[in-house]
C-alpha cells in the first residue's frame, strides 16, 4: 500500500498579515524528513 503525504507550505498571506519565509525551507526538510523514513520502512 502506498503512503502518501500532502505538504502545503503557505508562506505570503493577504495585506495585513506578516508573512512566513521560512515556510517553504520548513516544508522542504519535512519532506526530507518523510522520504527517509520511508526508505527505512
């Protein structure tokens, strides 16, 4: 059975609200983080 993991990395909010910029970086290391333990399965 496959696993399956949906990353969503929102780092630019509407006007007003302060933005994240290390959203992204964040989603890419939990990918990181996922595929590696997935290879360990």
């Amino acid at each position: 059975m496959a696993k399956v993991a949906l990353l969503i990395g929102v780092s630019e909010y509407e006007p007003g609200l302060n933005s994240l910029p290390g959203a992204v970086k964040d989603v890419e290391a939990m990918q990181r983080v996922l595929v590696n333990y997935a290879c360990r399965s």
